[in-house]
C-alpha cells in the first residue's frame, strides 16, 4: 500500500500535485472567513475631499451662523426670512435698512458676505484640485 519513494512531495513526482500537501501549510477555510488564496480582491482608495472644498464649507459654515445670529436681531430668528435670505450675497435696499436698525441695538458686529465670497473663491479653488486629483489618477 505504502508505495512512496520519499516524504516530501517535491522530491516524489507522482505526489508533487497533491492538493493535500500544498493546503496542509495554508490556513484553514472557516464560514466567516474563507480560503481565497487565488482570489484577487480590488484596491480600495478613499476620494479625499480637496482643502479647498473643506475651506469653502467651513467659510460658508461660518456665515451661515453670521448671518442667522446677526439677522435674528430684527422681525426674530425666522420673521422675514425672504427679505433676509438675500442678504446672505450682497447688500440690498432691504438688507441696508436691516443693518441701520439692527446697528442701534445689536452687540453683534455687522454682517459682511465677506466669509460667503472667500467661500466661493476656495470652491473654485477645490473644484480644481479635485480635477487635478483625477487626471493623477487616470
């Protein structure tokens, strides 16, 4: 029965492609974790977000929060929201009137789109970066 001219598997041909003996050093298959030793699994790469695009929201973060708290000092937190919701961008007629009112009584100091057009500039700037990002990787 017994007709092995050696142990080893590499020394005796016959038994060279015994799957037995290549699996004997390999970890064992379970049900949460099976064997995939030919298997090739894909990359995964994370997109990162562009400073730039991160800048843009935290600029715009900060005058949304501006805004709301400056503009809460005249008709309440949500009175006059459409009149309001202009001023976030520029200075109207409306928004002009709102600052020499909320100026009297407001110890917040008077809102400026300054935040809200830096924002802009650093999503520009993001949205190039972004770009950039996937022509390195293509």
């Amino acid at each position: 029965m017994n007709n092995r001219r050696s142990e080893t598997a590499e020394e005796d041909a016959p038994r060279s492609y015994c799957v037995f003996e290549r699996d004997r050093i390999l970890p064992r298959p379970t049900p949460r974790s099976p064997l995939m030793t030919d298997a090739s699994t894909p990359q995964r790469t994370s997109v990162k977000t562009p400073i730039g695009t991160r800048i843009a929201f935290a600029l715009w973060g900060v005058t949304l929060l501006w805004w709301f708290i400056y503009y809460a000092n005249w008709g309440g937190a949500f009175g006059l929201m459409g009149l309001k919701l202009m001023c976030i961008t520029g200075a109207t007629p409306e928004c002009l009137f709102f600052q020499q009112q909320i100026a009297k009584l407001s110890a917040v100091p008077t809102y400026s789109p300054i935040f809200w057009w830096a924002g802009c500039v650093a999503a520009v700037i993001g949205f190039v970066q972004s770009r950039a990002s996937k022509r390195e990787r293509s």
